[in-house]
C-alpha cells in the first residue's frame, strides 16, 4: 500500500521501507513524524535519519565581450526519512 504525503510544498509516493529524502524539517535526529495521506486520509508515519546537504550544483554566469563572468554554488539542505508505517 502506498500513500501521497506534502512536505516542504512537493508531494511524494512513499511505501513502508522507503528512505525519502525532503525539504530540510525542524526535527531533531531520531524522532518520529507523521504526515497525513493527500488520497484517503491514511496515516504515515516517518522516523529521521539525518539532516545533510545535498550535491553541490555550480551557477555561472557569463557576458559576452564584457569580461563579466560570475561562479555561485548552491547545497541544497534536506532531511532523510524512513517511512516506517502506513495507516
């Protein structure tokens, strides 16, 4: 059984097992959370495994003939999850 959970603006498909990487939460590192089902109201809950950044994405920015060249790198910050039920 799969459900539908919105976190962070996005929604995901997640199943029992599923390790789900999403938008950073304000959760510390060990506890449970649960999220509510987008398709029937089922309950989901998810324990946190770790907060991390994720691959570095590099941004360059280029002016031709105006000697203008810019480099910007971006992280972006998630938590991992693993779902542990749903109900």
């Amino acid at each position: 059984m799969y459900a539908i959970i919105e976190t962070g603006g996005k929604q995901y498909k997640v199943e029992k097992g599923d390790k789900v990487a999403v938008e950073l939460l304000d959760v510390e590192v060990g506890k449970t959370i649960k999220f509510k089902d987008l398709l029937n109201g089922a309950e989901v809950t998810a324990k946190v495994i770790e907060h991390g950044r994720g691959e570095k994405l590099n941004i360059f920015k280029y002016k031709p003939k105006k000697q203008i060249r810019k480099r910007i790198g971006h992280r972006q910050p998630y938590t991992l999850l693993s779902i542990e039920g749903v109900k």
